[in-house]
C-alpha cells in the first residue's frame, strides 16, 4: 500500500495489494484520469506516459497549448471529478449555482495532502481501519469561492479504493449544490458489458448483465430508500469475463437513500462511470463557511473475475465497515412469528411458539409485526410504541421473562420511521409526517413517513425507542421500513432549503441507529425494509444483518440469495425456513431443500411451530444441528459461486472455503431432476491445489424425513478443482447436497 506524488509527471500513484490507479494533471490545473487496473511496478514513473493517457498531446491539445479549444479538449478529457458548464457535456459529478445564478463550475487543482489518519465523516455510515492511508486533492474553483475536497482511502488488506468529496463554500454568500457524486471514473471503452441490479418486492437483486450501448445508462433510486428496484452498484466488465477471471471495475456506494450509478459511453468510446447521491429533487443550500460531505464509494478494479470482485467486497465490508460484536459470533437461531401469525397473537400463542421451540433447539423467539397501540392490521398505531395490552396483558417485561424463563432470548420487531393517520402520535403532531403544505400526503400500506429531516422529531423516535428497549430484556431487534418516501415537503422547512429534505430523512435514520448501536452495544439489530429494500453497504455500518427478502421459497431465495451475496457476506443475508405452500409463490419445496438454501445465511425459522407433526420437529433439530456444524465456515469463510440455478435451470452451487484452506462446505440443490440424467461435475474453487481432502458427500434422501446418503472419498484439491467432483444424478426436485471437505 502506498499513495506518493511523482513530480516530474505531476501524478499521484495510489497502489493497493494488487492494483494501481494513477491521477495526473494537465497544465498543472485539470486533474484526469491517468490508469486504473493490475499493479504497475514503482520503477518508470518518471517516464510514465501521463501526457499520452490524459490526451494533452493530440488535437485539440490542452487549454495552454490551445486556449481556442478550450471546449473540445475538456469534452474528451479523461476527467477524474467532473464538473459541468464549461466544456465538458458528460455527466458531470458536480454541479453548483452560484449567487448569481449560473451554473458552471470549474475546479482546478491546487494541493493535496497524504495522511495516515482517515478523516471521519460526520453523521454518514463510513469504512474505518488503522492500516490505511488518505490522499486528499485539493481543488478551487475561484469565480465561485469554492473548494473541493476529493479523498480517497485504501486499507493494506484491501484492493478497494473508497472515495468520497467535500464541497467547502469559501465564499461570503450562500451557494446551492445542485449535484455532488461521491465519485467519478473515466476509462477508454473495452467493449465493456454493464453490470447492475433491478428488482421489486419479493424479488429483488436480480443480476443484469447487458453490453453497454453509446449513450447514458442507469440504475437509481429517488425512493428516499435504497429501494427494491435498484442498488446503488454499478460494475463494467470484459466480455470474456466469467467468476473466475476476467476485468471488472465496480463501484459501490455506502449509502441506504437517493442515489444513481451510471455509465456514459461517447461517440469516440470514453466510458464514463458515476455514482452518488442521486440529483433528482436534490438541492443542498451551502451557507459561507459550511461544508457538505457526501457518501463513501467504493471503488474497486480486478482482473479475478466476479468471483474476486465479490470476496473483495466481502473482506471490505467485513474488515472495515460492520461494526457490529456479532460480525464473528454465531448468531442465535431464530424464530419469528411473522408468517405464523401475521398479527393475530397474544402471549399465549408466542409462549407456545417459544416452549415448542426450545424444544427444537430454537434460541431466540423475535415478535413481529402488531404487539403495539392497537395494532390488528397494517391501518393503525405506527408511532405509539407502547404494548397493545389485549395481546400482552404482561407487558413487554412480562412476555420476555417468560421466554427467558422457557430458556430462549427475546427479540421485537419496530418500525421507528414511520406513523399511522390513526395514532396518538398523528392526532398530538400531524406535521411530523412528510408531507407539502395544502397537499394530502400519499399513504402506502395506509402509513406515512416520520420527517426525520427535523432533529425534535428524531428525538421524539428515539426516546420512544430507548423506552422500549430498556423495559425488558431485548437482546434483538427488527427495524424495518415497509413505504418508500414521497411528498417530500415539511411543515417547518424553509422554500432554500426544500431540496434537503431526502437527504436530511437518511442522516435521521442514521442518527437513529448510531444512537441505538451505542446506547445498547450488545443489541443484536437486524435491518429490514419490506422485505429487503434496504439491503446496501450504508446499513451494515450499524448492523451485522439485513432481512434479504419476504419471499422465502427456497427455489426463489437461490436467486434472491445469489444477487445478494455478490455483494454482501453470507453472514449478513438473513435467511429462514418458512412452511409450505410458501406463502408468496404457493411452491411446495422439500424440507431439506429449505434448510439447505437458508444454511447459506443467518438461519432461522419463520413458521407455526406449533402445527408442525413430530416428523417436522425432529427435521429441525437435524437442521439446527447442521447450522451448528457449519456456522462458522460460512460465516468467516470466502464464498465462491460454482453453479447459479438461474443459469443451468437444474442445479445451484455455492461453496465456501476456511482462509487457511483446511476446510471447505459446498451447498448444492439439484432444483430440476433430469429424466435419465447422469452425473455432474462441480469444479470446486478456492483450495489447496496440494493439499488431500477428506470429502464427505452427503445426499438428502428422496422421502421426508429419509437419512441422508453419506460417501466418503479423498482427493486432492487439484482434481476437486481442476477435474472435479461427481455428483450423482438424483430422482427428485428440490434435492439437496452437502459436500465437505476438511483436510486429510
Ligand atoms: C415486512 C417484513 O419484511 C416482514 O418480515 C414483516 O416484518 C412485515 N414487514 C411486518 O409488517
């Protein structure tokens, strides 16, 4: 790891483990993008072809060889912060309005700094780490009176570059920030394939990949959220690229609102890749002397493949952004009673949930959705977290003891952000929902949003919340988020100051969770969103967990679960067994299917124990069981994908493998049988090419309830790689494998 300024060529060389990415200035005043990819050695700086890569030497030359071409040479400049008005008719990273009106900008260079400290960035989710080093440019733009922060941070364990800017108003009047990305990124195109996501309620991260075509292409949220549709990430890649190799550029923001990852391809095959806070309904008032910060990216270049993109991001979110105490522990397994009960319960009904599954090795009982205000349906009582008595004659405290008591913790389910019309927090503060002045706000799930943009209103949530938690013994918590925002206006905010408000809502939420992760640091939160609509790097600063998604048939979660984990840890998926007919798709998938796929997560229940035949029961504890065995591999392993069932429509495959390579866990499902079929090879990843493996294939019976088929044999990791390994062809859909290796 090192950042240094190599003078004779005016460039900045940042090197990571295995990349290097060089920023070089022309005419000592535009800073471009020199270089992006696989490390270059430190010998030849001097001789680097700066010039060549920035283009100052060809038509139309740069603005002091050619001062009438100004224009032409800034709209083909490689630019590494863009901004707009002046020249350059891409898109730009930043835009401002000035006193006067305009908008053009025009930053030049004018210092930097390299520190060995990385500046906090108030309020925001953020990476942190000891071993790192910050390279902070320093650029002005005059007219205006502004200056522009652009930092970025590598860690010594990690290729990723995170970058962020910061926008200081020098000047002696309020100037507006109509535009402020987090970071920009300029290459020549390769032939370039688009990587991103899309998605809605029980369906989200679905992965798309698609050529790029000349011209803008996007993905984006102006959801207030980071939204079921869309995630803020963004990745180009070589068309010859597969999980194992091949070149990939991605970007990731570390942010859970409004935002845009884009790409831009020009007529003369420049690529330019954005990403930030999206600009939709966006304007930020910079009073003289503020500064506004904007989110972290992610900045990430491999020549390994997506399977090495992803362990990348996985090491970067688990080295240096979860926070959480439960990051390295085993998570209790769980049982909710969402989809058992909706919210018809009482205690009496959860203390049956909770004595049958202690019974089953169950270790935490999680109350959804309904035990407070008067809470039946989804029409009321959101905002008024006190116990809804009729349910919980004993209170909060009364029903956790009795769990405790039974042997299991004791976990709640709350909505923070939200309010119902009919509430006692509504009819005391109807101007703490969003909404604009003379226009009725829209309801969804007959709710509206708390305007977190007010700090009394953030306070109000979080004294409701302090309150609930410390009345019992709560050692978990649900928070979700079921509606996007809309109606973004506020009974107290200011017309200049009207722009601020989604942003304003996410720094509330974040403030929120910030308070409670501190407040209650043995707090095991998991974070939720209608299922998973906020699934993003932002909230895994506060928590080490995120419901991935309300559909959970195992057939649908194998591709729900694939999008995510390309992303994200295992760790960090929550994943339950839920009954069938599954309550989404009315798919019957076999038991051991069930245990199988949600193995690749958190793990947990989501059912009616109580309705469950002793057959069931005993399934579980086998289940359990297995979670025990295999928790930590999965939890601290590297993930490698093997098969995707969205691809083959016949089987899944995900392995993960111990970081001393000793061990290794592949799950697989054969999701279609084959009539006729023969074996299949599955070319494991990620071992000891030297190393001779134990390998245990264990093969879930054809009938419930059946023992699993156990063969043993040992290989070396080389043939589990290079050659493979056989798994039998199966009768059956929905049949699941367990194959693990562990050193001979
Ligand atoms: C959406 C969540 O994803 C569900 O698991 C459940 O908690 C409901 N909300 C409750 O309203």
């Amino acid at each position: 790891m090192n950042i240094v300024f190599e003078e004779k060529k005016e460039s900045f060389w940042i090197d990571t483990k295995d990349t290097t990415y060089v920023i070089g200035l022309a005419d000592g005043a535009y800073v471009g993008h020199v270089y992006y990819g696989k490390k270059l050695p430190a010998t030849g700086r001097d001789t680097f072809d700066t010039a060549g890569a920035l283009r100052i030497l060809e038509m139309p030359f740069s603005p002091k060889e050619k001062p009438g071409e100004k224009v032409n040479f800034l709209d083909g400049f490689p630019a590494e912060f863009p901004f707009g008005g002046v020249g350059d008719y891409r898109e730009s990273a930043v835009e401002i309005t000035g006193k006067n009106g305009f908008t053009a900008c025009e930053f030049l260079y004018d210092s930097y700094e390299v520190s060995r400290e990385k500046p906090k960035l108030a309020g925001l989710p953020q990476t942190f780490g000891e071993e790192s080093l910050t390279l902070t440019l320093c650029l002005k733009d005059k007219v205006l009176g502004a200056t522009l922060y652009l930092k970025y941070t590598i860690f010594e364990d990690s290729d990723a570059i995170v970058r962020s800017a910061c926008l200081k108003n020098d000047s002696d009047e309020d100037i507006f920030i109509d535009k402020l990305y987090s970071a920009g990124l300029d290459l020549d195109d390769a032939d370039y394939e688009m990587l991103s996501f899309y998605g809605y309620w029980t369906k989200e991260r679905c992965i798309e990949r698609k050529p790029l075509r000349h011209g803008r292409q996007s993905v984006n949220s102006t959801r207030g959220i980071t939204g079921h549709q869309s995630q803020p990430f963004i990745a180009l890649v070589s068309p010859e690229t597969t999980q194992k190799q091949g070149d990939v550029y991605a970007m990731h923001l570390i942010y859970s609102g409004n935002h845009i990852a884009q790409a831009e391809l020009t007529a003369f095959d420049q690529v330019r890749l954005s990403i930030g806070i999206s600009s939709e309904r966006f304007r930020w008032k910079l009073a003289p002397g503020e500064q506004f910060q904007t989110p972290e990216a992610v900045v990430l270049y491999t020549g390994d493949g997506l399977g090495g993109m992803t362990r990348e991001l996985h090491d970067l979110y688990k080295n240096h952004l979860i926070r959480s105490p439960y990051l390295h522990r085993e998570r209790p397994v769980l049982i909710n009673n969402w989809e058992a009960t909706y919210f018809d319960f009482d205690e009496e009904k959860l203390l049956s949930i909770a004595r049958e599954a202690k019974d089953c090795g169950i270790e935490m009982l999680v109350m959804d959705d309904g035990w407070f205000g008067h809470r039946d349906a989804d029409d009321s009582s959101l905002g008024d977290w006190t116990v809804y008595e009729k349910k919980l004659p004993h209170g909060l405290k009364g029903l956790a003891d009795k769990v405790n008591e039974i042997g299991l913790k004791f976990g709640i389910w709350m909505e923070p952000e939200m309010i119902s019309p009919d509430s006692e927090l509504y009819r005391e503060h109807p101007d703490y929902a969003l909404a604009i002045p003379g226009r009725a706000p829209s309801l969804s799930r007959n709710q509206l949003v708390l305007d977190l943009s007010r700090p009394e209103v953030v306070e109000c949530v979080w004294r409701q919340i302090e309150a609930v938690i410390s009345s019992a013994n709560i050692a978990y918590v649900k928070w979700d988020m079921n509606r996007p925002l809309a109606d973004l206006g506020s009974m107290v905010t200011r017309a200049d100051r009207a722009g601020e408000i989604a942003h304003r809502y996410m720094l509330g939420v974040y403030e929120l969770q910030e308070r409670l992760v501190t407040r209650f640091p043995e707090l095991l939160l998991e974070n939720c969103a209608g299922g998973g609509s906020r699934f993003d790097p932002g909230m895994l600063y506060y928590c080490p967990q995120i419901w991935c998604s309300d559909d959970t048939d195992a057939l649908e979660r194998l591709a729900i679960q694939e999008g995510t984990a390309m992303l994200f840890p295992l760790s960090t998926i929550g994943a339950h067994v839920s009954i069938c007919p599954n309550h989404i798709t009315g798919r019957t998938t076999p038991w051991c299917m069930r245990g199988n796929v949600a193995l690749a997560g958190t793990f947990g229940y989501e059912l009616d124990i109580t309705k469950l035949s002793s057959k069931e029961k005993e399934e579980i504890r086998r289940q359990i069981k297995t979670y025990h065995d295999c928790q930590e591999l999965i939890r601290e392993g590297d993930y490698y994908r093997i098969a995707s069932e969205t691809e083959t429509g016949t089987h899944d495959c995900v392995q993960v493998v111990s970081r001393d390579k000793k061990e290794s866990l592949v799950l697989y499902v054969q999701t279609r049988a084959i009539p006729n079929g023969r074996s299949r090879r599955l070319n494991l990843q990620g071992l000891d090419p030297d190393t001779v493996y134990d390998v245990t294939i264990s093969i879930a019976g054809r009938e419930f309830g059946e023992e699993d088929v156990e063969n043993t044999s040992v290989h070396s990791g080389g043939e589990l790689m290079e050659m493979g390994l056989s798994v039998p062809a199966m009768e059956g859909d929905g049949r699941p494998v367990r194959i693990v290796m562990r050193k001979n």
